[in-house]
C-alpha cells in the first residue's frame, strides 16, 4: 500500500506540473472566461446609437411590385424580415445592385401567385423564399375572403387564429437536454481517449528507456500500474471539474446579461443528479479502458508500437461514440441497438448516461448497467494486472496475444 500510494503521488504530480496539462486547463477556463463574459463586455462598447446604428447595418432587400398594392407589401415584408432593410425595387436594375453589393437579394413579384427570387451565393440555410411564401399566402388568402364578403377584420381574424396548447412531459425533454448532453459525452469521449492513451505512453516510455528494470525491483508492478491509472483518473477528473466548474461559475455571474437566452439556459440549468450519474459512468469508464491501454503499453518494446497496439481499443471505443452520437441525432435514444449497448461494459459510459439524459430509464436498468460495468472494470482490472506484470519483462518484437497467454499461465 506504501508503494501505491509513493507511485500515485509521484505520477499525480507529474500530471499536475506539466506545462501543456496546465497550459490547457487554464486556456479552456480563459476561453469560456471570455465567451460567457462576452454579453458584458460587448455592453461597455455600447452608447446611445446603437438602434440607429444597427438598421445602418441591416442588410438590404430589393422588393419589385408589378401591381399597385405596393406600399401593403412592402409593411408584409418588413414586417416578416426584421433582420432586413426592405426598399422598392426596379427590375430593371436589381441584378446589378446585387452584383455591386448594394442589395443582399431581392424578390419580383408577379402578383401574389409568383415571384422571382434574385440572390448573389444561394446559402445552404437561406430561409427567405419560405418566408415569402407564407406572407404571400396569407395576403392571397386574406383577399379572397374579403372578395367572398367577409370584413378585412373578420378575415384576419380567421387567418391568425391560434389554438392554445400546454406540454406535459413526463419524462424527458429531449430537446432541452440535447446540448448538454452532448457537451458531457464528447467531454467523456476525449478525456478516456486522451488520459488512456497517456497511460499506455507512459508505461511504453519507461519500458523501452530500460527504466521499467529499476522500478520494478523496489515497487510490485501491479502497484506501478494501479498507482498510473488511478493518478491519470485524478487528473482527467480534475481538468474536467476545472472547466465545468469555471463555465458554471461564469454563467452565474452574467446571467442577467445572457438574458432569456435559450441556448444558454438549456446547457448550464442541469439537474444535479445527471452531474451525479456523469461522474458515476466517467469514473468505471475511465478505468475499464485505462487498465486496457496500461496492459496493452506494457506489452510494447517501443513508444513506437503503442498507436498499432492500441488501435483496437480505439476503434472500439470510437465506435460505441459514433452509435451515441447517431441515436442522439435521430432522437432514438431508446433503440434496441442503445439498449444493448447500455448494458455492454465499452459502451455502456456513454451509452446509458445518454438514455439517461435524454429519456425515461428505470433505476433497475441503471443498477444494472452500473453493477455490470463495475464487475467488468474489477475483471479487467485483475486480467490487465497480471498482463502488466508478464508484459514489462518481455522485450524485443512486440509479443503476440497467444504469447502474453502462454506467459499468463506459466505465472
């Protein structure tokens, strides 16, 4: 136990002492430091003119009428483009105004029925012509009831009728907790990868640098390797509670100025029990493939050989994400393939926490998943232990799986 715990601190402080650990934590914390203060430093640049300034600044949208219900028109369309500066226009001359920069579109309408759509580079989410068409609908609408006899009034009345509704949900908002959602899977994605990897390079380095034969005759390898994955665990933990924790902090204190923003409120107003759950499924993740990545670095002679060694691994894991990004994308959190992988120990992180966050998950499919990836990280463990203790001793061409089982058994 002495060993471990000399081993842990030794490594811990190496983590916390190196320059680009540190340099990156205090950048990602000053990133978000600068983006959440971002409303509040924008306000000390603002005088009085902001309005006029800002309509100065709308782009221009040419509106031609071919009939002479322009002026009705032209208050549709500003109305429906607030983001715009909305002017008549001459057919005549719209091509060339766009060309020049002077109008950002425009649109030639032929009547309520067609119009022609004038804009330099077609955006990929250009929404104008959608736009258009309700507004254009709504006016062709509005005049054949008036024609039919109805008031203007009675008409519009008609027209913007709307039914009130109220959501319950009963389980989970799927929208409200994407954002987040998916900031805590990618955050679980590259701290496992990164910290993983890191323990496999260290191993690997102390292997091929002949160091490993020093150590192991003053420490027991199977403390050598507990005392790495628990220190890099520690470290991957406390970058994670670092950033978090700054972006939570920062969001509190400008609150008022991000106003009633949505995006905002659905990424930072999260239910402390999913924080619980998150560290829950990033704790047994972490070390189930941090045991794997240390066994894997012992068996390597050359820091060379650990990418080819570890490819499988991270194919694996890189696999288990892309399924979790996909089911959240389609909004099928619940699929069969998520539920299977829920209760698989190399998916499971990531897997169920999603369910988790974004559906309705009985607290026995949770313990189950828990106590599976919890039985499997204590498996994993015993079996990368004694693959550690056979793997820093063999030396040359990286052995074969067939080879570190022949060395297990006479062990």
């Amino acid at each position: 136990m002495k060993q471990f715990g000399v081993i842990l601190r030794f490594e811990l402080g190496n983590y916390l002492k190196n320059k680009v650990f540190v340099g990156v934590t205090v950048f990602l914390v000053l990133a978000l430091g600068v983006l959440l203060f971002f409303p509040r430093i924008a306000g000390l640049f603002k005088d009085g003119g902001d309005e006029t300034a800002e309509a100065e600044d709308r782009p221009v949208m040419l509106l031609d009428v071919s009939d002479a219900d322009e002026d009705t028109l032209l208050d549709a369309f500003s109305a429906a483009f607030p983001d715009y500066e909305v002017r008549a226009g001459d057919a005549a001359d719209i091509e060339a105004q766009i060309a020049d920069g002077t109008a950002e579109c425009a649109f030639a309408l032929e009547g309520l029925g067609s119009y022609t759509y004038y804009v330099e580079d077609l955006s990929l989410y250009d929404m104008n012509t959608d736009i258009a068409d309700q507004v254009l609908g709504q006016m062709y609408r509005l005049g054949a009831m008036t024609a039919g006899g109805l008031t203007p009034e009675q008409a519009a009345d008609i027209l913007s009728f709307q039914p009130e509704y109220t959501v319950e949900t009963l389980g989970a908002d799927q929208g409200q907790n994407f954002f987040y959602t998916y900031i805590m899977i990618f955050a679980l994605y590259m701290v496992i990868l990164l910290y993983g990897q890191m323990v496999a390079n260290s191993v690997a380095t102390e292997k091929s640098s002949r160091a490993m034969e020093l150590l192991i005759t003053s420490a027991k390898p199977v403390s050598m390797m507990f005392g790495k994955v628990i220190a890099a665990c520690l470290a991957g933990l406390f970058q994670l509670v670092c950033v978090f924790g700054a972006a939570l902090l920062f969001y509190r204190l400008n609150r008022a100025a991000w106003g009633d923003n949505p995006l905002m409120g659905a990424l930072f107003d999260m239910p402390p029990a999913l924080l619980g759950y998150m560290l829950l499924y990033f704790v047994l993740g972490f070390f189930l493939y941090a045991f794997l990545f240390g066994a894997v670095g012992s068996t390597a002679t050359k820091l060379e050989d650990i990418n080819t060694s570890v490819m499988p691994i991270m194919l694996v894991f890189i696999a288990g994400f892309m399924v979790v990004v996909f089911a959240m994308s389609s909004g099928t959190v619940n699929s069969t393939v998520m539920k299977v992988c829920s209760y698989v120990p190399f998916t499971s992180p990531m897997a169920m926490f999603t369910r988790i966050a974004m559906s309705t998950v009985s607290w026995v499919e949770i313990a189950l998943s828990a106590l599976i990836l919890a039985a499997s990280v204590f498996g994993v463990g015993v079996l990368a232990a004694r693959i550690y203790r056979v793997g820093v001793l063999l030396y040359g061409a990286s052995p074969k799986l067939r080879d570190i089982l022949r060395s297990l058994r006479r062990a």
